[in-house]
C-alpha cells in the first residue's frame, strides 16, 4: 500500500523531522528565551528545507501559517505531561479530522508498550491508523518502552519496540539507539517495511551528536526525529544543515561538522 502523503515526508530515500512536543512532553524548562517562542521553531523548519514540523494542535492552530504552508506539518495527536508519575498513559487529545484541518501532512502518536496502559494507547493508535490510511495520510509512531521491570534501553526491548510499530501499522517508528551498531540493525530489520528514525534524546557536544546519527543511519534508520540536539542547539540552522549532511547527503560526522562552521546562517 503506497500512501498518498508518503511523498512529502521522504527526500533521497530518507526523513528529517523537526519535533517540537517538548512544551507538553516536558514543559518548558527545555526551553530558553529564543526557543520558547514558537514561531522561531516555525520558521527554523521553513528556512531548515526538512521533511516536517511536529508541533501539538494549540501551537499549530497559533503559529503555523496553515495557508502559506512552507514545511510539511506532523500534528502529535496524543500527549501527556511529565507531573504525573508511574506507568505512562498518553491518550488523545487532537482529532485526526482537527490535525487535517489545521494542515497535517501526517500524524504521530506515543505508545508506552510495557506500561500497565499499554492496551488503552494501541486501541486509540490502532483506529487513527485505520482512519489516516483510508485517507492517504502516513502514521508516525513514537515507540518509548516504559512501565515497571522494562528495560528501556536495552537492545531487545529497541527491537521490540520496532517491531511493534510495524504489527499495528505505523509507516515511521521513531526509536531509541544505544549505540549498539549490530543491535540496531536488527531492530530496523525487525520494523520491516516501517522506516525507522532515531530518537534525537538530550542535548550533546555535536560531534557525539552527529556520530550516533551517522550509525544509526548505516546500520539502517531511514532518517531522525529530532528536538533538543537542533533547537537547543546554539546555531539551530548550522545544526540542521549538518544533520542534512548527514542524512540527505551520506556525510562522515567530521564532513557534516567541517560544513557547518562554514555557512554563515545563524
Ligand atoms: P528530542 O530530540 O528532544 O529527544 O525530541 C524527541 C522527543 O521524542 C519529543 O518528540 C518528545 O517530546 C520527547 O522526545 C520525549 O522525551 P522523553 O524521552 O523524555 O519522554
């Protein structure tokens, strides 16, 4: 099955998404006076030349220039916050309807497999994934294994949590890399026809940065999602220019990073 909206979100075979969720996700300690504002992230995805702004429907509705649209647009239809502790349960809260309307190209959603929740979250993501392929629109899953006794990071639970986007139909899973090289080639051969994208995590020197993304990408993720490492970034545009290298144009980290310090965007 070839979805309609697969096209905006692919370039030379791979994805770069800008996630901006953080505000609810995290609240804003993650941001500063620059970053906090969120019509510079609008306009940081416009300038970036990316495949897509993830942005929770409030943001979308106020600053996303739906009818000059300039970048593809990810509405994140779940959401929850990180006051209430335990188990994690992240439901809804934007339709797939509300998420077209205000110009989504395509829809992501978190799923916590191994909470005590975990079956509430797949039946909410199992009907938008009905719905968003009756309609063309890729899905993007958010694959975070969390609840007690899971071992988050380890590599058969990353390959797990691949898997899992492929068996309830979400067309990207965005997952974690532990920087097991091998690990991770299993875990994007076990998401099958799924295309994986990395998680981007907490902020990093860009070097170390840069180097996981690159071995994320050979042992087979088709692109990234990514927040912090760009936005919190000191030079958010040099930032992205130099995943691009990386992603789009099969850079070395050290390439990636050579070209950055070379362009003069802030
Ligand atoms: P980062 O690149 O900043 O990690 O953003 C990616 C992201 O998946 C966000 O989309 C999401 O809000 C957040 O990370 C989830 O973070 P956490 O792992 O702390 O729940």
């Amino acid at each position: 099955m070839k979805l309609a909206g697969m096209d905006k979100l692919v370039k030379k075979g791979k994805t770069i998404l800008l996630a901006y969720d953080a505000g609810l996700e995290h609240g804003p300690i993650d941001f500063n006076m620059n970053n906090i504002d969120p019509a510079s992230i609008v306009q940081l995805a416009e300038k970036g030349g990316i495949n897509g702004l993830v942005l929770h429907h409030g943001v979308a509705e106020k600053y996303f220039p739906t009818k000059e649209k300039k970048v593809p647009l990810i509405i994140k239809l779940n959401g929850k916050t990180k006051l209430r502790k335990g188990d994690p349960l992240s439901q809804q809260v934007c339709s797939v309807d509300r998420a077209l309307r205000l110009g989504a190209d395509a829809v992501g959603y978190t799923l916590y497999p191994g909470s005590m929740y975990e079956q509430v979250m797949f039946q909410e993501f199992c009907a938008i994934v009905e719905k968003c392929h009756r309609l063309g629109v890729p899905v993007i899953a958010w694959v975070y294994p969390r609840g007690q006794g899971v071992e988050e990071t380890s590599t058969d639970t990353i390959a797990y949590a691949a898997r899992i986007a492929l068996e309830l139909g979400a067309d990207f899973a965005k997952i974690n890399f532990n920087g097991d090289f091998e690990g991770f080639k299993w875990a994007c051969k076990a998401a099958g026809k799924t295309r994986v994208l990395m998680v981007g995590g907490g902020k990093t020197d860009d070097l170390t940065f840069l180097t996981r993304l690159r071995r994320a990408i050979d042992a087979g993720a088709t692109g990234i999602a990514v927040g912090r490492n760009v936005w919190q970034h000191e030079t958010p545009l040099k930032m992205l220019a130099a995943v691009k290298e990386v992603v789009y144009n099969d850079k070395s980290p050290e390439e990636a990073l050579k070209k950055l310090s070379a362009i003069s965007a802030p």
